[in-house]
C-alpha cells in the first residue's frame, strides 16, 4: 500500500532550519522511501542537501535545488530543472510557510504583505509552474500545507496575516481542486497543529518563550487533548496518502493533523 514507484515528487522547504526532522524533511523522506523520486526544493541549500544525502543513504534518489518560493523565475526553473532531470511530475508538495504575530493595527504593512507572499503566494507559485505539466501528463496529485491557525483562533497570541494566509491555503486548494478535477489532479490540503520540529526551538521559543524551551514545550504538549505535540513525521504520513493511489478519490478536501487539537475548541 502506499507505493509511489515511478513518482516524481517536488516537495518545497524540503530542508529543515535545524537538527531533526521538520514538515518538509521528513516529507520528502517517506516519499522517497515509498518509492518517489523526490526533487527537494529550499531556500537553504545546504539543508536540501542534507535530505538528499539521507535519501540517498538509504538507497533512493533525490535532487536538492536551491530556490526562492516568493520568486517566480526562480520556481520556474526548478521546475524546468526537474523535468530536465526526471522527465515528469506526479507529485507537488507545498510546504513553504511560517508565523508572524500580530494584529492588523500593530502589525507593519511590510509583515503582512511578507505573510501572504510566503505562506500562500509560495503556494501559487509551485502550482502555476507545475499544473501545466500534470494536465499534459493528464495526471498529478497536489497537497498544500496549511495549519490549524487558519481553522481555529485562541484568545491569546493574536498573528492575523498568518491565520488569513493559513485560511487562504484552505480556500486556494478547493479552487484548485475544483478546476482540474475533470483533468486528472487532484489537490488537498494538511493542516498540522501543534508540533514539534525544529522550529520550536530555533524561532518559537524565542518569539513566544522567552527562551525557556523546556517550558514552552510542555506548555504546547499540554494543549493537545492527546497530551503531546505531533512531529513531522504525522505530516509525512497524512501526505503519503493523499499522493497515493489508494486517495484516488479524494480531492478539494482536508487532513488536519492535530491530535484533537481543533476539536476541542477555543484555549
């Protein structure tokens, strides 16, 4: 189950910003191990590079391209690149984002503006570039990443670009889905919670923990009704099978990955 041979995977943010297995690493990862041949896209090159040696090391192929998401020439020659180099592809993964907070008095016009060019413009850019070739092929599956911040508000940290831009992600997908739903592709959306991945420790303590680590990661575990935080991996494995054939039949619609999180309502 799950088997993606003969695959082409683009998986953006394919790096990860510090030890450990962020959205995109591990991503790119099980793609690979499913049998994809995953070209990994990041801003970081030396951390697409650590993801490709890793998928190499376990015996599968991948590419790492350094690239900016928010430029579009840019993105049309990693895809350009990638069809150069593998003929194809099956698989588009968007996984750019991040947070600013925020309200829309405090907040300068330049962060907003930022906020929706990196976590939903990011977005377009792959899907512009690489929709046309999944409607020649006549085939492809498209999953964006979003976040329960774009599902959801609590009443205390306030980040108003990032949960319209999140929200957007939403919105972005279903039209997606719903214009190339009679062309073969499909396009879903992951909403992850609360997880733990490198960028708890190299951005959120530091923005929301006053560089208490340890307790800003028993705080965020002790707001998931499951009583911990997910990992990249849970990520992974919800957009395994949303790329897969055995989601064939699935489109326009949402995984969210939170360990109860939205469900149990306002904190």
């Amino acid at each position: 189950m799950f088997r993606l041979d003969d695959k082409v995977a683009i998986v953006t943010g394919a790096g990860s910003v510090g030890p450990g297995w962020g959205n995109g690493k591990a991503t790119a990862v099980v793609l690979a191990r499913a049998g994809a041949r995953v070209f990994g896209i990041d801003v970081n090159e030396t951390a697409a590079a650590e993801t490709r040696d890793i998928i190499a090391g376990e015996g599968g192929t991948a590419i790492a391209h350094r690239a900016d998401m928010l430029d579009a020439a840019q993105v049309e020659a990693a895809v350009a690149e990638c069809l150069a180099r593998f003929g194809r592809i099956d698989i588009l993964v968007n996984n750019v984002g991040g947070s600013a907070p925020g309200g829309p008095v405090d907040m300068p016009e330049e962060t907003w503006d930022l906020q929706i060019d990196f976590n939903l413009k990011t977005a377009f850019l792959g899907c512009k570039y690489v929709l046309p070739q999944m409607e020649t092929q006549g085939k492809g599956a498209v999953v964006n990443i979003s976040s329960v911040a774009g599902l959801r508000m609590g009443t205390g940290r306030v980040h108003t670009a990032y949960s319209a831009s999140k929200a957007g992600i939403i919105g972005f997908s279903k039209s997606v889905a719903m214009g190339y739903a009679r062309k073969g592709i499909r396009c879903n959306t992951v909403v992850p919670g609360l997880m733990h991945t490198p960028l708890v420790e190299h951005r959120l303590v530091r923005q929301l923990g006053a560089n208490d680590a340890e307790a800003l990661i028993a705080k965020r575990h002790a707001s998931v009704p499951m009583g911990h935080m997910g990992t990249g991996w849970d990520i992974a494995h919800a957009v395994l099978f949303l790329v897969s054939e055995e989601a064939k039949y699935v489109t326009g619609t949402e995984i969210v990955v939170d360990g109860g999180f939205t469900a149990a309502g306002p904190v």
